[in-house]
C-alpha cells in the first residue's frame, strides 16, 4: 500500500473555551472583569407587548395593545395574542358553514326521494359523508395557517432579538 496523502491545508483550530462553567453561567454569575449585571429575566421585555408578570396596572395590557394596534412602523406585533380570537372566529364560522351545509343537504335530499329516490338517497349519503369531512379538512387548514403565521412571527421576534444582541 502507498502512503497517506498528507493534509494541503492545517487542521483549524479548536473553539474558544468559555470563561465560565456552565452550572455558574446559569446562575448568572459574571466573568472575571466584570461584563454588566446578572440577568433577569423579569427585566428582559419579550417585544410583544404582553407583560411578564401583572404586578402592575391592568390598564397596562390594553394600552399595550392599542399601542401596538397603531403602531405604523410594525415593530411590535399583535398577531400572537389574536390568534386565539382568529381561531374561535374560523371554528365558529365553519361551525355554522357545517350546519348550514348539512341541514341543508338533508332537507334537499329527503324532498329529492319523493321525485327520484336514486337520487335522493345519493345526496343524502353523500352529505353525510361529504360535509364532515369537509368540514374537518377546514378545520386543520385553519389551524395550520394560523400556526404557520404565528411561527413566521415568532421567527421574526427572535431574529430581531438575535440582532440586537449581536449589535453589542
């Protein structure tokens, strides 16, 4: 057998070591040589408008939110604490869309057997069958949107956060 073909570049480097341990860097305590206060998380505002605690005023998480609600330069986004309300509006709207769907089709299918009984008993199962699926598809799409726009904005929330700690 030949010999190995040596390295064309240096091995890198390994990391920096961190100056502290990690048990002590989770209690917050300092490098030597200072490096700012300790953290708390009370102190540390999450950017979205939502107290961390309601030691406060509870005129605070109104304000908070109309603050936000008009902010024109869309730094601080309200989309997280309504998606609750956009959910239960959409389960309530496709609640009625399958009521609506269903009696309808019944009620259309049982005055169809009367003229054609085929016919009649085709819509009747296929209302019964159809709409609830249907129904259930549009139920996990809305969850799956609503899902899907809080996580873009929590994604944005943290790669704002990101890039003001690395400004430092």
């Amino acid at each position: 057998m030949s010999d190995p073909i040596p390295p064309t570049t240096p091995p890198a480097s390994p990391p920096p070591l961190p100056t502290l341990p990690a048990d002590e860097a989770a209690r917050g305590a300092q490098p030597a040589g200072g490096g700012g206060a300790p953290y708390n998380p009370s102190t540390d505002p999450d950017n979205t408008g939502v107290p961390t605690s309601l030691g406060g005023e509870i005129d605070d998480v109104g304000r908070g939110f109309f603050r936000a609600l008009f902010d024109l330069s869309f730094r601080t986004f309200i989309t997280r604490r309504l998606a609750s309300v956009f959910y239960l509006v959409g389960l309530i709207a496709i609640a009625i869309g399958f009521i609506v769907y269903f009696v309808t089709g019944l009620v259309n299918a049982i005055s169809l057997l009367f003229w054609n009984p085929g016919g009649g008993i085709a819509l009747l199962v296929a209302t019964v069958i159809i709409v609830p699926i249907v129904t259930f598809l549009a139920i996990v799409i809305l969850r799956f949107v609503i899902e899907a726009v809080v996580a873009l904005i929590a994604i944005a929330e943290n790669t704002e956060r990101t890039a003001e700690n690395t400004r430092r």
